[in-house]
C-alpha cells in the first residue's frame, strides 16, 4: 500500500551492521550513468564571497546553472546563489523580507520550452523558509527577489520545525522533509512530505531527524532519502507514475550506509562540503560547494570557521553524466508564455 501519514520505521531495530558516516549531501551511484572510467579528473574553484552555510545545491538546464542557498542569511545579506556556467559569472540576491532559505529549485513553466520568449524578464523558484514553502520572482541578475505567494505550510503545530531540504521528481512533484532548529539535538520526529499541484501535501511518514538530500531512481523505481543525523540513506520502492511509497512486508525502508562500496574518491581536501550537482552542457561536471562554517549538528555552535578556499569547487573528467533536471510544478503557475509577464 502507499505510505500515507505513516509511522517511521526505527533503523536501529533492523538487522543490519552498518557504519555512520554522517553525510552531508546524497550522491548515490543510481543518479547518474557512468560513461567512462574516472581516470585523470581536474579539480578547479570558483572564487565567491564568503558564504557561512552554503546549502542544498541544484543544477538547472534551461538556464546552464547552478543555485543553492545561504542558511546562514538575514536581512539583506545574500541568501540565493546563481552561478552561469554560459558566462561564467556568479550573481546572488536576498529575498526581500525573508531570512535564512533552506532550499531554492526553479518552477516548470512553458516559458522554460521556448528560449526566444522571455517576456517575464524573471523565473519563479520555490524556496523553503520557516515553516513554508514560498514562490519568489527573481531574474537571476538582480541583487533582490520577491516573494510572490505561499505555497505550502508545514508542522505549524511544532515551533522548533522548519523545512529542510526538498527536490522536485520529473513530473514535477516536490519531495522533501523539516528540520528541529536544534539540528540533531532532538527525539526523531521530524517529516517527510511530497507536493502535487493536483492533490497539495501530504505527509509521507515521519520520526525522521532531518531529511538533507533526495534523489530519484526512474529505472529501478526508487528514491533515496538522506538523514544527516543518524548517517543513514534510506532506500524506498517508488511508483514514478503516481509518485507515492510503497510499504512492503512491514518494512518501510532498507537502510544502509557505505555497505555497497566505494565505486571512486574524490579527495579534494576541502572541509565543510555540503552539496553536489552534476550539471554542465553535458552534466558530465560536478559542481561541490562548501561553507565558510562548520556547525556541530547537536549543539548548533559553529565548531570551525574556514578563512581559506572558495564555496565552489569543479570536478571534470569524473566519467559520470547526471540526469536532466528538474522543476517543480504548481498549480495554477504553468503559463504560456503569452501570460507569463502577468505574475
């Protein structure tokens, strides 16, 4: 049956030796395909400003870029980064009136099909904040955003909650889960939750610490969930076409944690990476970003402040090419592109 509001499973009740290896970002063999051996890759980096908690990185095709986030923002401090790969040109913004995004992924629209119309001048993008999920305009040059709507709210009932980290599959459902602002220094009772613009939210399962990366397996009809806290990932049978969770002999998940193996090391000798995204013309280059700041995930206390290095750093000649990516569709937001300048 699908997973609809479900009690989550406890992972240390399953019979399995695994090692914590408390990741930060999800990177699992499944995304992308292996279209050469990995021999002789290239380490380069982006110079950026100084970016505390550089966060939930995701490529876009259409626009060839990568975004993530600054948790660490307030007030009119950057809080959303847009790095070019077609002019090589980094730009950042602050959202006007909003603080400390946990996530940022671009809204399908039909103005996303059709490179010579661009009457908007701006894209939508979903961004996670406190406990909601908003619509933000942004034109991906400018220094502000705004906030055009709000799109969802969650666990209003639980003051220490706020939205982590979420991804959109290809049908452009969103996917994601909350976070205690005391980190992992909590009882596990955290969400997980899914977005359809037909049906809204629904609450998956829960008794999760964090949810801190999501990835989709089309092929084999899975999709991967990360919880920083326990070091687990977690592995669910998933229909691609309904997008719901499947309970199979009363075990919601198979857990494990490094037990397939290493398939390459990257060594980049960078403390504080927090995200990954293969992306490029040809998403064979992965995109590492990190932060200026590593925080202790129980007392919340920046633990180490790094003064050298950049948030971004490029890997080419990995052997890999990701998959296309992806945008979350909404309701009522997927416009053509004769309507897209009435937002």
């Amino acid at each position: 049956m699908a997973a609809h509001q479900t009690d989550f499973i406890n992972p240390n009740n399953i019979n399995m030796q695994m090692d914590r290896l408390h990741p930060s970002s999800l990177c699992i063999p499944h995304l992308f395909d292996l279209i050469r051996p990995s021999i002789g890759w290239e380490l380069s980096n982006l110079t950026t400003p100084d970016i505390p908690l550089a966060l939930a990185a995701v490529w876009d095709d259409y626009s060839q870029s990568l975004y993530f986030i600054n948790m660490a923002s307030s007030g009119m401090q950057s809080s959303i980064f847009r790095y070019s790969d077609l002019d090589g040109i980094f730009y950042s913004a602050y959202i006007e009136g909003v603080s400390a995004p946990s996530f940022i992924m671009p809204i399908k629209d039909e103005c996303d099909k059709m490179a010579k119309c661009n009457v908007c001048g701006y894209r939508l993008f979903a961004v996670g904040v406190d406990h909601s999920v908003l619509i933000i305009k942004w034109n991906g040059k400018s220094t502000k955003a705004k906030v055009v709507s709000t799109l969802l709210t969650l666990e209003q009932n639980m003051p220490l909650s706020r939205t982590n980290f979420a991804r959109a599959d290809n049908k452009g459902r969103l996917y994601g889960g909350t976070l205690s602002r005391k980190f992992c220094n909590i009882t596990a009772s955290e969400g997980f939750y899914r977005y359809k613009k037909t049906a809204g939210v629904d609450l998956l399962f829960n008794g999760l610490f964090s949810t801190s990366g999501v990835v989709f397996n089309e092929d084999l009809n899975k999709i991967y969930q990360l919880d920083t806290c326990t070091g687990f990932i977690a592995e669910f049978d998933w229909d691609p076409k309904t997008g719901d969770i499947y309970i199979l002999e009363n075990a919601l998940a198979k857990w494990f944690s490094g037990t397939g193996g290493l398939a390459d090391v990257y060594d980049i000798k960078v403390p504080g990476i927090s995200g990954m995204a293969l992306g490029g013309p040809n998403r064979d280059i992965m995109y590492v970003i990190a932060g200026s700041e590593i925080v202790n995930v129980y007392s919340t206390a920046v633990v180490k402040q790094i003064t050298e290095g950049t948030s971004i750093f490029v890997l080419r000649g990995i052997g890999a090419m990701g998959q296309p990516s992806t945008s979350l569709s909404i309701k009522g937001q997927n416009n053509d592109c004769n309507k897209c300048g009435s937002h």
